[in-house]
C-alpha cells in the first residue's frame, strides 16, 4: 500500500481530486463477468477520456447482484488495466461486517487505493450502530475509507459524520443526497478533515466555485464525454484554475445531455426502476461496452431503446463517438 493507516487522510487529501468516473458492470450474454469488456471500458475512460480517477463494483457497478468471487475478480481487473495511471477505489459494500473487512483486505492486497463502503441497511438504526460498524472494519484494515451517505440508508449526519471522521482511516465521504443543506453542513463538520464528492455532476461547477469542492466521483464523466469532446474535464480544469468564465460556458453547453439524462436514468420510468440498463445502453450508443443486467434490474423495452436513442442523437453525441471511430459496438 502506497500510505501506512495513519497517514490515509494526507494521502487521500493528494489523490480524491478531479473528475472520477463509476463504471457499470459488463455481463457477458450468458450471464457472467465480461473480462474484455470491463477492462475496455477502464481502458477508455483512461487512456481516451484522460479521467483522473475510477470508482468499480460498487451500486452502479451491480454489486448487490455479483458474488464475492466476481467482485474480487472486477477489482483485479481494475488494477490490471490501471497499472498505477489512475488512482482505483473499489466497492467493498456489505450489510456483514466480517464480509466487508474480507472484501477490503482483498482490495488492499489487490493494490486499490482507497475502499467505499455504503452505510448497512438493517440494524443500523442509529447512531451509536452505524459507528459500531464502521469502527469494527476499521479496526481490522489499513487501508483507506470512504463513507457512501444515500437517502435510502440510516443518514449519516455531520454529527456522526465527525464522529467517524475521528477514525484514523476515515479518509473520504460521497455524499448521494438530493437536497443541499445537509451538504453544507457535512462540508462544515468535516470539510478540513476528509475529502468530499457530491455524487452529481449537475452541481459541480457551483461546488467548485462557491463550495470549494475538488472532487466528483459520478458517472456521468464517461457518459457524457467521448475522445476529443470531454466537456466535463475541460469545464472543472477551467474552474479549478481560476478561469469561471470559460467554465460557466462550457459547463452549461453540457444542459442537453443532462436533460436526456434525468428523462432516463435518476428518474426514468415509475415505481423505483433502478436504471443501470439504461446507462449500459448509452454507453453502447457511444462505443463503449454495455451488456446485460441482472436481476432485480429489468432490461429496457426495444421502443424504450429508439426513444432513448433518438433522444441521444438530438443532442449530437453519438455522432462525435462515430467521429472518434468508436461505433463497432454500439447497438
């Protein structure tokens, strides 16, 4: 490991920075772990997209529907491909805390830099509980954690958030709610301590410039951006050196996309549909590799698809991935 337990705060103070991807995870037809397919993806986003930072195995990544095996085997291939270019944090989410530890000492070995591990989702029910449980992982690992906060686990307060913080491989806090006040009071409470993402694009360039945030770990950074058009690099570059002008106008020639994004992905359809088929096909539609998902995730219908895709089309994208000469593969 490139940093001892105790120094995982400095370490990740020169590392979470910039413009993080999180991948999908690529299943092959018959249902198991697109090796090339995954290591093409990262690939990409790397050496064509020049990301800073890749996230893997984690909500977008399937997680929940992969066994052990296949979560370890993604996370090797993550390191394989990376080769130490970008730093890699891998998702070592568990409701079993023993699995958790299992998950993150494997990531540790396997050479990632940092793991994310997501609030539990039973029995955690308070405070005290969802500390317990971190404590317990950290106690039993060196490396590098980063709290997941959602709206659909026990929310971590700033309270609880300084709380944990105090531990000494506490070293990063994705922040995956919708309202911004809850933010700016985690930004409060442990702002100087840990780094932290809001898990959105939309807001970045406002949490840049007014915020001071450096960090965004989503997945739009590769679903927006192809070879010679990446917009989101090239905006937060902009803003991180001081040029708010040339980042506000790039920033907002990205609103077509965002507007077919939030028709399909955050909130496409009715009754909770979890839209990861969804960015798998976007990302087929710009040459990357999708593949299919696994239950409870639902595939989309073939008139979804056209719609999806007309909607794509109108906003040019597809034809700068064709440009780029990375259609072969698109659906």
């Amino acid at each position: 490991m490139k940093y001892r337990k105790h120094e995982a705060k400095e370490y990740a103070k020169s590392v979470l920075k910039g413009v993080w991807t999180a991948l999908p995870t690529s299943f092959t037809a018959d249902d198991r772990i697109d090796e090339a397919g995954n290591a093409a993806n990262l690939e990409h986003c790397i050496s064509m997209l020049k990301l800073e930072g890749h996230y893997c195995i984690g909500n977008v990544g399937e997680s929940w529907a992969s066994s052990h095996e296949e979560r370890m085997r993604v996370v090797e291939i993550n390191v394989e491909v990376a080769r130490g270019r970008i730093p890699l944090i891998a998702g070592c989410h568990h409701q079993n805390p023993y699995e958790a530890v299992k998950l993150s000492r494997h990531a540790q070995a396997a050479g990632v830099d940092f793991v994310i591990i997501l609030t539990p989702y039973v029995a955690a029910r308070g405070d005290d509980a969802v500390y317990d449980y971190y404590r317990f992982v950290c106690e039993r690992v060196d490396i590098g954690i980063v709290l997941f906060n959602t709206e659909v686990t026990y929310p971590i307060s700033p309270r609880l958030a300084k709380r944990l913080a105090a531990l000494p491989n506490i070293c990063g806090f994705k922040q995956g709610v919708s309202k911004p006040q809850p933010t700016t009071a985690l930004r409060d409470a442990i702002g100087r301590d840990v780094e932290v993402s809001v898990a959105d694009e939309a807001p970045f360039l406002h949490n840049i410039s007014v915020c001071g945030d450096r960090w965004l770990l989503n997945y739009c950074p590769h679903l927006y951006q192809v070879p010679g058009y990446t917009p989101v690099n090239d905006y937060a570059r902009a803003a991180l050196t001081g040029d708010m002008n040339r980042a506000t106008e790039i920033c907002r020639s990205l609103n077509p996309l965002r507007s077919v994004l939030a028709k399909w992905i955050p909130g496409y359809g009715t009754g909770g549909r979890m839209a990861i088929a969804e960015q798998k096909f976007w990302m087929e539609l710009i040459g990357m590799t999708g593949g299919p998902v696994r239950v409870p995730c639902a595939e989309m219908a073939p008139e979804a698809k056209e719609q999806m895709r007309a909607d794509l089309d109108a906003t040019g994208l597809p034809a700068k991935a064709r440009a780029a000469g990375l259609l072969k593969r698109a659906a």
